[in-house]
C-alpha cells in the first residue's frame, strides 16, 4: 500500500517535500491557502530580490564615471541622471515573476502527479487533516505553515502609507522619503534598495548598528556605504507610533523626537502562522514564540507529524525549508537520512554591497573557546574588482591553528551571495585552509581572493593573528 502524505502549506518546505515524497512513490495531497510557491514566491524572497536587482543597476552607475562612461553630452556626472525608476513599472515586473515563478512550481507539482487542494488546512488528529468540510485521511503530514509580519499595535499597517514588506508591490510611485522601521535583514535590504531608486531613506535601529546579528566588521561596512549614499541611520531609537497624516506619516521615537515622511515600511520581524490550525489540539508542542519544535529530523512532538520552514523558528531561509522538508520525507519514506546541520548554513544579506556568512561566527569561536586565525583581505587589492570599479568589500576566513580547518567565512561585496559557495563546501565537508588554496581559480577573478585569503592560513604562520580562548 502506497505511503499518503498530507503537506499543510506551498512554501519550499512545502513543495520541496511533495516532489521528494512523490519521486520516492508516496501518494501525495499538498494544501495552500495563498498560492503555490508561499511566500518566499509570493510576498518575499522572489518580490524582494527582484527588486533589489533592479537597485544592483544604479550601483553600477554610480561606478560609471571612472569606468570612463559619461552621458551624450559629455558631462562628468556621478550617476546617470537621465535615467527615471518608474516603480509602478518595477512592480509590474515583480508579479510578473512571481506568477512566473509560481507557475513553474505548480508544473513541478503536477509533473509529480501531487495533488494540489486550495484552501485551509487544520489538523483533527495525527493522521487526519480537514479543508473546509472536506477530511483527508494521512499516514504522516508535514506542516510548512510559513511566518508573516509581526504588526506592532501602534503602527498597523493600512497598504497605502504605512506598510508591510509584502505589501510595497502594490507602489504606484516611488516614495519620496521612506521611513524603515527595524534595521534587521529585511529593513536593512529594502532601505539599500529603495536608497539606490531615489528615495530619501530613514533607518531606524534598535541598536547601535544595523545588522546587530551579522559580523560586527561587516555590518559597520555596509553602515558606512548607507551613510556614504545619504541614507539617514538612527540608532539606538524604537518608534514608539506610526500615524498616517494623509499625506505622509509620522513616526515618533522613543525619545518623543517625530520623524516625517511619505511613507513608513515596518520590518520588526515575523510570527510563525501556527495559531488557528490544530496544532495545540493536536498535541504538538510549541515554544513561548508560537513556534513548532521540531528536531534535527524535523519531527514534532506528535509522532507522525513533522514541521518545515519559517513556522518553525530555526532559519528564516528558504533553502533551511527545503532542507528541513527533505529530511522529513526521508525519515517518513525510509530513505537515507541525514539531520540537519545548522552550522553549515550560508545565508546572505541582499545589502549593497552583499553580506554572505557561512559556519561559526568569530563570536561563537570565542565562546566555545577554540584556538582559530583570522585571515582577511580587501576586495579593493582584487584586480577584476579594480576593473569593474568596486573599492570597498572584504573576504575573512576563520581557520582552525592545528587542524587548518575552515571554521567559517564572511564575504561582503558585489554578488556575495555567488562567491561563499566555495567556503560553504569548505565548511560543510570539513576542508582545510590549504583545500581552498590548493584550488585552481580563474585569473582574474573575484572569486581569486577567497584562494588568496586561505593562502595566508598557511600552517597558520602569524602568531600574532592567532586568537584564544579567553
């Protein structure tokens, strides 16, 4: 008898575990409420990236100059005043790839013959799931209920001037001054993007640097170049109140200072989406979050049931979903399985410039107390960036004194996201300094000063540079 799964949600916790169930021949039901992709295709990672890439072009203009590219009539100007961000236009595109996007996960799903169901599902019991009036029976389910944006009770997002990152799609006209409120991941990306298509930008910080939870040295680098674009940073400050004026907003800080602007994004992070579905009557356990707790196999405290994505808590990052999803259908199906390993996770900060991270965080090395040196070189000493005219960005390497193992790595710069994927394989099969080394890269390359910066790890020759445990 064919194994059936029931899978509560779209994302790629989602469908990443209907296609693997369906290829190791399970019988396979999949429910979304939203739409298929979830909101990594949707409302997120797919809208905001598009986005972003569309800044990425202006950071190329602002390169122009000494590049030698002027404008028709000769004039020297520091970016290419000619050119408008129709962002009504943007935003076009934007869910036009996402439909796109999310067409071509539905493909997936039906070339895997999953059967797809709208609707809301809400578990009854460990092996029944309802939608609408409709019960389906399942030998185990997997739950990918995603997250949405946290809402503060004194600035509730309208759609119109006071918004949530998934509701800027629906822009008409560029913000003349967009006020970010949280300077985490999302605040952080969408004010270097909405910087770069012209918006006065206000960032708001809770802390005294944004990016509190990234390398300290990078994220005060990407502070720099905010400020250096004319982004105004605030730090140390919560806003107290969000108001719309009708024609703008105010925003009041904790200190009662009022900030005006046209328009407010909030970004104070996210709530799982696990109120409402059964799960408390279901038996499965939560944290003091509203997050499923799952293990390194993503089960859940119910046996049979298994949990995927941003509902969990462990990774806001698509590709921890999918990860998470996989390994759930493994351990149903009796496949290989491998636990997951939240140490050699890469994630990336789509800033410009780029933050990409992968492994232990110098920080964490001081607090377990392992003896590591630091390897870091400048992209700017890098001649494919003297080319294209990129000045700012580094590589830093973490290495083990005695085993020469790659402990982790940080990249900040253009398309930093592309170059950690060496480190990332470094990191997750335990390669050592001279692995990378060793190498071959392409001369020139950006990607040549990752070899260089492991070169210098070499039997860890700078005493100097070595750090120890407190």
């Amino acid at each position: 008898m064919r194994t059936h799964l029931v899978i509560v949600g779209g994302g790629p916790g989602g469908y990443e575990s209907a296609i693997v169930a369906a290829k190791l021949g399970a019988d396979v039901t999949l429910i979304e409420r939203q739409g298929v992709g979830g909101n990594a295709v949707l409302t997120d990672v797919v809208p905001s990236k598009t986005v972003i890439a569309t800044a990425e072009w202006r950071t190329i203009a602002e390169r122009a100059p000494q590049l030698g590219i002027r404008e028709v009539n000769g004039a020297n100007t520091e970016e290419f005043a000619t050119h408008h961000v129709d962002i009504a236009a943007v935003n076009a595109r934007v869910h036009d790839l996402v439909e796109r996007q999310s067409g071509d996960v539905r493909a997936r799903l039906e070339k895997n013959n999953v059967t797809v169901i709208e609707g809301e599902g809400r578990l009854l019991s460990p092996s029944q799931v309802a939608v609408g009036e409709r019960v389906i029976d399942a030998d185990a389910v997997v739950l990918a209920l995603g997250a949405r944006p946290r809402v503060l009770d004194s600035a509730v997002p309208d759609g119109e001037r006071i918004v949530s990152w998934t509701q800027l799609y629906g822009l008409k006209e560029l913000p003349e001054h967009l006020i970010v409120v949280g300077s985490g991941v999302t605040g952080a990306e969408f004010a270097s993007a909405y910087r770069l298509l012209g918006s006065e930008v206000t960032l708001i910080s809770s802390h005294d640097r944004v990016l509190h939870n990234q390398d300290p040295e990078a994220s005060e680098l990407v502070q720099e170049v905010f400020a250096a674009r004319g982004m105004n940073v605030v730090l140390g400050m919560r806003a107290e109140g969000v108001v719309n004026t009708g024609s703008g907003v105010d925003v009041t800080l904790t200190d009662g200072t009022v900030l005006h602007g046209s328009h407010c994004l909030m970004a104070v992070g996210s709530i799982p989406n696990t109120d409402g579905v059964g799960l408390v009557e279901a038996g499965v356990a939560l944290d003091s979050q509203g997050n499923v707790v799952v293990d390194r196999v993503s089960r859940t405290s119910v046996r049979g049931i298994y949990a995927a994505g941003d509902c969990t808590g462990v990774f806001p990052l698509a590709s921890v979903a999918a990860t998470q999803g996989r390994i759930a259908i493994a351990h149903i199906m009796g496949d290989v399985v491998q636990p997951i390993e939240l140490g050699h996770v890469a994630s990336n900060v789509f800033t410009s410039p780029e933050i990409a991270e992968v492994g232990a965080t110098e920080a964490q090395l001081k607090q377990r107390g392992i003896f590591y040196q630091v390897s870091r070189l400048d992209l700017a000493r890098n001649p494919r960036a003297k080319m294209l005219g990129i000045d700012s960005g580094f590589v830093k390497i973490f290495g083990h004194t005695v085993t020469g193992q790659v402990l982790g790595a940080v990249i900040v710069g253009v398309r930093a996201s592309e170059h950690i994927f060496p480190l990332s394989m470094a990191v997750a099969n335990h390669l050592t300094v001279d692995a990378i080394a060793n190498s071959f890269t392409v001369y020139p390359s950006l990607s040549g000063t990752i070899a260089e910066a492991a070169r210098r790890l070499h039997h860890m020759k700078d005493p100097d540079n070595i750090r120890r445990p407190a």
